[in-house]
C-alpha cells in the first residue's frame, strides 16, 4: 500500500546489492543504483562515494514521475526505458516491475548497447528478488525494533 | 510509506510541505537546512523556473539522532505552489509520511489557502489515501504582517479536525523547529504504532 511501511531486510539487501555489484562489473558502469518510486534509494554499487545519492535518488524518481505524467497523457502505459547522453557520463534509467527505478551512470569506457544488454538480465534478477520477497510473509523479527520505541526516544530524536 | 533498511539500520521518511504560492514552503526548509548540525545537513535541491518560484520541487534530506540504533533520515520536499503546477504537485505527493501545510495568513490569501487544502486531499484520495490516516500539521505563516486573518478564523476553515498547529514567521525561523518536530513526532509514532499493530507490511518494493 501506498502509506504502509516498507521493510527491507538483511538478506534482501545483500541479494539486490549483490545483484547491483554484478551489473557494475558486467556492465562495466561507474554506479549503479535502485530507487523506489518515491524517490527512497534502495541500494547503490560502484563509485558512490563522490556522488551525492540521496539527491540522485529523488531526481530520478522525480523524472520517472514527471515522465510517467506524460505517459498517462498520451494513453501510455509508462515509459519503462529512459537514456540520458552526457558528454562524459551516460544514464540509463530501467523501471523494473512498474515499482522500482534501476539507475546506471556510465562512461566511455561501457557503450549503450551494452547496458542495455546487462541491464535487461538484472531486471530479471530483480524481479525474481521482490517476486520472492512477497511472496514469504513478514518477519516478525523486523518489526520488533520499533514496537519498542518510546516517547523518550521520539523526544531524542531533536536532541540539538 | 517510511523505508526501512535493516542491514543499513536506517529509517527514511518523505515529509512534504503543501501550501498556497509564496506562502513559504521553500523559506521553511531551508531554516530547517541552515540549524541542523553541519554533519546532519543535506544538500538542498532547487527546481526552480528562471524567477526563482519552484517548478516542480525542492528537495533537502535532514539526519536526525538514532532511535533504537537506527538513523533517522527525513526527506523533505516542498510543492510548487502556483495553481498552474498541479500536475508536479501531485507526483510530489507520492508515497508522502506527513504532510506539513503551510499556510499564508494574509487576508487576501483566505481563498488560496482553503483551495490548496483542498486539492491536496482530492490529490491524496486519487492515490487512495485518507488525510486523516496521515502525519498531519498546519503552520500559519506571516504572522508578523498587518493584514493577517486572526487564528480562530484560520484554525475553522483549515483545522476543523484540530491537527497540531502552529503560528509562524518562517523568514525569521519562528515556528519553523516546532513545526517540523510536530510532523517527524508524528511520523515516527505511526510508525511505532503499525509495527505494533501486527507484522509489518512485506517489502511492498515489488508490487
């Protein structure tokens, strides 16, 4: 549901950031990222650290929404490939399963023909990933860090 | 919906700010960006049209302390506020936590903000959600100008449910801290309370 909370546990992040990290290395890509349609980052592989993420992550998502706009006014379902030609850098953007937004940032050192090739194979993967992650019920074990949040911890939270 | 990263044990939260044009949604966070701790401060995006009014939105991610030895990232968005911007007003919208609505006291703004408010909710209700299940707050900005609409008159045409409000002069930070506090309050304790409500929800990420 659109307001309910989305837990992603342990070994689901170690799956999709493995799956990431295989699409860096395959697709030989600079970054990779996966993003959720409310612009939350996911998971990121590759050279991360010089980027700011955080604010790639709602770009996209943002582009991904304003495009999903327009697709609804030309009677389109969405546009599920978007390609962005830089001087130096490249991104290709995936949605996967109309939910999550799979990101590569590449340079001259990849081609398009050949992100486009390893990112359909991720897609897959990925796909098979969330297809498995709901289908298992809810970890009770996930939920029990929270339950347990008291007013004095909400109150921390501003600690200046 | 808040997303939680067990492995990074980390906890993002969508906060946006809806209101009126040039009520000042912008000028709010960015007195949030300017008093949080340099090592908690985020970068503030800005898609602005060529006179500076927002486009489509801005954009800051605020870290709060730890809770139960998760980090607290608040992702704070504003709205564009001009009528004609409602298309990128509702995308914003997606997958919102809580909702501050920032309100213009001027007598000349009654109108803008009850319209605002009100095409926030049949927003919000299009994706299926109900205010009323939502992290709400209302600011009244501007309450340093001379021709401000009283507070009682405020709070019965905008707060008929009686949602935490607060008076505000955000171009000199009054009501900004207390404002964004009420919200993240209100955020973390549904939080709190779904998960104790029963299981958590899956992943969601897939359907």
């Amino acid at each position: 549901m659109f307001h309910s909370t989305t837990v992603l546990g342990e070994d689901d992040y170690q799956r999709l950031k493995a799956s990431i990290d295989g699409l860096v290395r395959s697709a030989n890509a600079r970054v990779v990222f996966l993003v959720d349609k409310a612009g939350q980052l996911i998971a990121a592989g590759g050279a991360v650290s010089d980027l700011d993420t955080t604010s790639l992550a709602s770009l996209t998502a943002g582009n991904i929404a304003a495009t999903g706009g327009i697709a609804k006014l030309l009677r389109e379902n969405e546009f599920a490939t978007q390609y962005h030609e830089g001087k130096d850098a490249h991104v290709h953007i995936q949605v996967v399963k109309n939910r999550v937004i799979l990101v590569v940032i590449f340079d001259a050192r990849s081609s398009l023909g050949l992100v486009r090739l390893r990112v359909r194979k991720t897609a897959e993967e990925l796909t098979a990933i969330f297809d498995d992650m709901n289908a298992r019920p809810p970890s009770v074990r996930d939920a029990a860090n929270f339950t347990e949040i008291t007013d004095e911890d909400i109150d921390n939270l501003f600690n200046d | 919906m808040p997303f939680i990263n067990l492995f990074a044990r980390e906890i993002n939260c969508k906060v946006v700010y809806y209101g009126p044009g040039l009520g000042g949604k912008t000028t709010n966070i960015e007195v949030l960006n300017e008093r949080v701790k340099p090592e908690a401060r985020g970068q503030l995006l800005k898609l602005n049209t060529e006179t500076e009014r927002t486009l489509f939105y801005d954009f800051v991610p605020i870290d709060l302390a730890e809770v139960r030895g998760f980090k607290t990232r608040f992702l704070l968005y504003t709205t564009p506020g001009q009528v004609y911007y409602h298309a990128t007003r509702k995308l914003v919208l997606k997958g919102v936590d809580g909702i501050v609505f920032v309100a213009d006291s001027q007598l000349a703004r009654a109108d803008a903000n009850e319209l605002a408010l009100e095409e926030m909710k049949e927003d919000l209700a299009e994706y299926g959600v109900d205010l009323a299940d939502l992290p709400f707050v209302i600011q009244y900005n501007k309450r340093d100008l001379t021709q401000v609409t009283p507070i009682e008159e405020l709070r019965r045409t905008l707060n008929p449910t009686g949602v935490p409000e607060f008076e505000a002069v955000a171009s000199q930070g009054v009501g900004v801290s207390e404002t964004f506090k009420a919200v993240a309050r209100g955020v973390i304790t549904k939080l709190r309370d779904q998960q104790g409500g029963g299981a958590p929800a899956p992943s969601g990420l897939g359907h």
